[in-house]
C-alpha cells in the first residue's frame, strides 16, 4: 500500500461525505458540523470554539479558477482521531478569503474540506494534495455533479494517488 493511500485511508470516512447538506451560513456549519464530529468522537468539547475563532483570525475561502472552496482547521489540541470531512453543501457557504481582509469579497465555497489533522507534517502533504486537487478542474467538476459518497470517496482517492506534492 503506497503512502498516499494510507494518507487516504486515515483521513477520509463514508460518514465524513455532506452533499447537498443545508447550512443558514457558515456559523450555522460549524455549529452543526462540531456538534457531528464530537458525537462521533472525531473532536473535543472545544473543537466548535476553536474552529470559530481560527475561521475569523485566519480565514480559509479559497477562490480556484474553477470553484470556491474553503478549508477550514483547527490546533490539533482540539482533535481526538484524524479526519477530513468533505462537504458540498446544496447553496454555497460564504468564507472570508485567505489572507485577506475582513471586508473583502467573500468566497462562495461550493466545497469544503474540514480537515483535523493531529501532526503538523502530515497537515501540510494532506493541504499540498488537496490544493492540488482543487487546481484540477476536471476533479472539481466530478466532484460537484457526483450523486453518491462512494464516489465522491473514489474521485479523492484517485486524485491523491495522482497528485505530486507541490
């Protein structure tokens, strides 16, 4: 097994694919995607206020040349196993831009990749495949018309197997 698919393996859960999920906005996301990820003991108690306050002092929009999207994280204090959730949600959620400022234009993030990442090496390879991913417009168009989980899963798993660290 190559170590992009153990990457994969550790990471990604059928239980962790939102699509077409309904959110009011982002509050209404983290409020609710905490709630999920604590009951599944994915995170801490402190996980909800941890990713609020790291979304409003280091935003994570990202505006690809095909897709908006958004990554949101917490300090890895606040996670119990690793995992990244993958949500689409059914209209899009707006996220301050990375490295931008508070007024500027928001992002409309058609994906989300929530990720809790426990060693910080390891955040960065799963962060460089996933831009890499999110730069393959082919792979964002799969990944926004797909109808299933599994195949959101398969699309992933295919891409990080491709992808290069950049």
């Amino acid at each position: 097994m190559t170590e992009d698919n153990l990457t994969f393996d550790l990471f990604f859960k059928k239980d962790l694919v939102f699509l077409d999920a309904e959110w009011a906005d982002a509050a209404d996301f983290f409020k609710k995607i905490a709630g999920f990820l604590e009951r599944g003991g994915y995170v801490k108690q402190t996980f909800y206020k941890a990713i609020t306050e790291r979304e409003r002092n280091y935003p994570t929009g990202l505006q690809t040349a095909s897709v908006g999207a958004a990554i949101p994280h917490a300090d890895p204090v606040h996670i119990q196993k690793p995992f990244i959730a993958v949500i689409r949600p059914k209209q899009p959620i707006a996220f301050a831009p990375m490295g931008g400022r508070p007024d500027d234009q928001k992002i409309q993030a058609e994906i989300i990749f929530l990720l809790g990442v426990m060693r910080n090496g390891l955040q960065v390879k799963v962060l460089q495949k996933l831009m890499g991913m999110l730069s393959n417009e082919s792979v964002i168009d799969e990944l926004l018309h797909t109808s299933s989980d599994e195949q959101v899963l398969q699309i992933i798993k295919k891409s990080f197997a491709a992808e290069q660290a950049v």
